[in-house]
C-alpha cells in the first residue's frame, strides 16, 4: 500500500508538472515560435529510478536501465541485503563421505562454494566444486580430505563498498557473514556482488585463459 502511494504521489507530481508546462492551448492559427520545453529534473533518486523505469526501449535498454538502477542504489546497500541467509545455505559436515549423494546436493544447489562445519558446529573449511572436479575423489573419502581451510567473514552490517574492499584485499570469491554477535548468518560471493553492481553476470563458458594461444585464437 505504501509503494502505491509513492507511485500515485510520483505519478501526479509529474503530470502536475506536465500540465504547468504544456499551458493553454495555442492560437492554430497565430504563428509563433515553439518553446522548448523544460526536462523534468527528478529531486530524489527514488524519483530519478521512476523515470528510468518509463524511459522507452529504443531508447534505452532493460538490461542498461536496470545496470544503471543498480550502479545507483549499490552503495546504500548492505550485505545483509543481497547475502544468502544461513536457513538457505547448503552446509557440508566434515565427516561427510564424498559419495554420489553428497556431490550431487552440492552440484545440484547451483553453487560453487561450500561452508563445511566441523565437529562443534563451527566453520572448518571451504569446500570448492572447481577442486572436485579436477580429482578422483573415492566414495570413502570424507569432505576434511578436500576442504580449503581459508576461511574469510564479513559483517552483515558492512557496506556493499566495504564488501567489495574486502573481497579486493583477499583475493578470495567467498565470504561466511556473521552478524554483530559474530554468529554466521549467510555468505556472500564475489558473483554475488557483482551481480548487485552491473545488474547481471556474463555467462562464458571459455576455461582457457591460462593458455596464451587460444586466447589469442578467440
């Protein structure tokens, strides 16, 4: 209800403006010299976001509109608002074996890293699907064989620019969050954020930049 009253209340602040400036309706048959109209200047970037959303395709894009929207609300957001929260996290237990059932709940989830808790509970590790897939991994074998111990964390109240900082200063793609008690209540990635900053990530299924040759050949 709220959001249809901003709407309404945009809607007649713009047609209020419209009507000041279209005026009455000219003499058809007195010639005069058309006057430019004004652009509606937006006060607020609520406002600003409301006419992009109106401009016209061949004007402007959905894909660039909603880059633009994107780039524009970026550093008022926090990591709370874009992470994955921990009831939507798929966690891996150290002792889990790494059979058929496991790797598939991992493949099947869509990401690419996973938190693996140890024995108390807490994070030990970071399991990555790029590792596995370059291993012969054996239904015997456990997640603690596998896992990355380089765990990094960041606060749910940090900025997105103070996320972006962090992931800079790591190098890392992946991030547990903990909230101001330093439990864990989500993770970010990098995609994540990037997808939060440009509006979307590129799709390239290309796996050979490490070899000079076929990049040249592209």
């Amino acid at each position: 209800m709220e959001e249809e009253k901003k709407e309404e209340k945009k809607q007649h602040k713009f047609m209020t403006w419209l009507a000041k400036k279209l005026g009455p309706k000219l003499d058809k048959y007195r010639k005069v010299e058309p006057e430019i109209p004004e652009i509606y200047l937006p006060e607020t970037t609520d406002d600003l976001i409301w006419v992009l959303r109106r401009v016209p395709e061949d004007v402007l894009s959905k894909e660039d509109r909603t880059k633009i929207m994107s780039a524009m609300t970026f550093s008022t957001q926090t990591v709370h608002d874009i992470m994955l929260p921990r009831n939507e996290i798929t966690f891996v237990h150290v002792n889990d074996f790494m059979g058929p059932l496991t790797l598939d709940k991992l493949y099947k989830s869509g990401f690419s890293h996973f938190p693996v808790l140890d024995v108390d509970g807490g994070i030990a590790g970071v399991l990555h699907t790029s590792s596995l897939n370059s291993l012969e991994i054996k239904e015997t074998d456990r997640a603690s064989s596998y896992l990355d111990k380089n765990v990094y964390y960041m606060c749910e109240n940090y900025s997105l620019i103070k996320a972006l900082a962090a992931f800079l200063r790591t190098n890392s793609y992946f991030f547990m969050v903990v909230n101001t008690d330093g439990k864990v209540a989500g993770l970010l990635t990098f995609k994540m954020l990037i997808a939060e900053l440009v509006g979307e990530v590129p799709e390239d299924s290309f796996t050979h930049d490490e070899d000079a040759m076929m990049v040249a050949k592209r």
